[in-house]
C-alpha cells in the first residue's frame, strides 16, 4: 500500500448475462484498504459468471459469494484465501460520503470483517454507513438502469424475503442457486481500468470542485491558467500580422522615397526656370 497513490481511481465495467452493463467508478482515498481488495478482486476475474444473490429494491443489491461458480477457486487456492480473508476497516471521510442511489461498499458483519461482499445501495439509506466496515469504496456513474433492473423477484434473504440463505449458498453452491432461484441475475464479465489520480473541476468564482469541496486560490486558478496558452496563440498571431505588415512597408519604404525625392527635385527645377522666365521678361 506505501508506493500506491492515494488518490488512485479504476473504473470497473461490468456486463450482466442476457443484457446490459454498468460501471463503478473506485476511489482510493475514500477507502484505502477497501479500494485495494475490490480491484484485486475484480481483476482477477472473482465476480465474473456469479450471481446477485440479494436483490430487494429501494434497499440494495448485494453479490461477493462467487467461488462456488469459478472452477478456478477449486484450483487456486490463493484466490479462495484472498476473497476469505477480512482486512482492515478503514476511517470515513470527513464529512463522511454520503449513501445515496450507487454508491458501493462493502457488506461487513464487524469490525475487521470485510471480504469479499459488496452492495450497491438503491437509494439514500439513513441506517448505512455509521459502522467503519461500511465506508464506501466507489459509485456506479454509468448504466444504473442496468443495477436497477437486476431480477428482485425474490427479495430478501429469509425470513424477510423468499431470497436465498448465504450459509446454504456456501454449503450447497451453484446447484442450489440454479435449482431454487433460477432466476436470479448473474454477471458476465468485469474489466478493470485504472485511471490514475482523480481529477476535479474547480469552479473559478467559487473555489469548490465538483464535491463542494473547498480549494485554495491556486487550484481555483488553474482552469484560467489553462486558457492562457490558447490566448497567447492568439496574441502571437496579431504579433505576426503587424510584423508582416511592417516587413512590407520596409519593402516599400526606399521606392515611395525614392519617388518624392525625384518628385521634389522636379518641382524645384520647375521653379527655378520660372523665376529665370520672369527676369529675361
């Protein structure tokens, strides 16, 4: 975690079986230790083919339980280990993100307990996010209405729903899933694309980025500072214009003098055979 930029951010693009794609947008500096297993995790292909296990609309939709579809996780042993094992909570922002419509977290049962789980919130959810496991590691900002469609028939887990047990999913896998919920949503496949630190916009007048957040003069200047090369372009063009027009007088300068000289020394000649005409009369 040491040379990692904290400011890391991936985009993780998901395709769900018979239709549709979303993606999630990761922060690192919302939840280091968080943002750190979720990537791992996502590009190493564990969610791919698994199911969305827990779907109960204007609450969440969760999904994590993917090694009973990966026959791979029979076979790789660390990746079965990685997706068990907790790591660390992390401590919330100051003023802490905010659950609303997409934002993504992981699903702990404790402190210390997060995994492999994750949710995606459906909507703003006041009993969310005042436990450390439960700070937010990312958003969806593309393709919610995929999220949304996501099959909830089912519900909640039971006894508040008529959705799969997840201990009965552990012991039973993918048969008891296909058997008893066939109908649950499965994704397809997620790719991974890391796109270095986040960059936010910076209001000029206000000096707030597209958060709210405050920034100091220097980073509320810099959207003037990257218009200034295109207005020195232009300055740089009327530059050239006038030293053009300048090389063309200083081509025509010498001719023009040249011109009235002669022009002045006919006058004078002129005058003087006028002033001769009159004394001889």
């Amino acid at each position: 975690m040491g040379d990692r930029d904290p400011n890391e951010v991936s985009h993780v693009t998901c395709s769900v079986v018979n239709g549709g794609e979303f993606t999630l947008e990761l922060r690192r500096e919302w939840s280091p230790h968080g943002y750190d297993r979720a990537v791992e995790l996502f590009e190493r292909g564990y969610y791919d083919k698994s199911h969305f296990f827990r779907v109960v609309k204007k609450f969440l939709v969760q999904f994590g339980m993917s090694c009973y579809a990966l026959t791979k996780c029979e076979n790789d042993a660390e990746l079965k280990h990685l997706a068990e094992s907790t790591i660390l909570d992390d401590p919330q922002l100051s003023p802490p993100i905010k659950f609303e419509e997409g934002v993504l977290s992981f699903a702990g049962s404790g402190p210390n307990s997060r995994t492999s789980h994750l949710f995606i919130a459906y909507g703003a959810i006041q009993s969310l996010g005042k436990e450390l496991w439960e700070t937010p590691i990312g958003r969806v900002i593309d393709g919610m209405d995929t999220v949304w469609n996501l099959y909830g028939e089912y519900g909640d887990m039971k006894p508040w729903g008529k959705g799969p047990q997840q201990h009965l999913i552990a012991q039973k896998g993918l048969k008891y899933l296909n058997e008893e919920y066939p109908n649950l949503s499965q994704f397809d496949h997620c790719s991974v694309k890391r796109v270095g630190a986040e960059v936010k916009d910076v209001d000029v007048k206000t000096g707030k980025d597209d958060d709210g957040n405050d920034h100091d003069e220097a980073d509320a200047t810099s959207k003037v500072e990257k218009v200034v090369p295109v207005a020195s372009k232009a300055e740089d063009v009327k530059v050239k214009e006038i030293s053009n027009v300048a090389n063309v007088f200083e081509h025509i300068t010498f001719p023009i003098g040249a011109a009235c000289l002669v022009f002045l020394l006919m006058r004078c000649i002129m005058s003087k055979g006028k002033k001769q005409e009159g004394k001889t009369v």
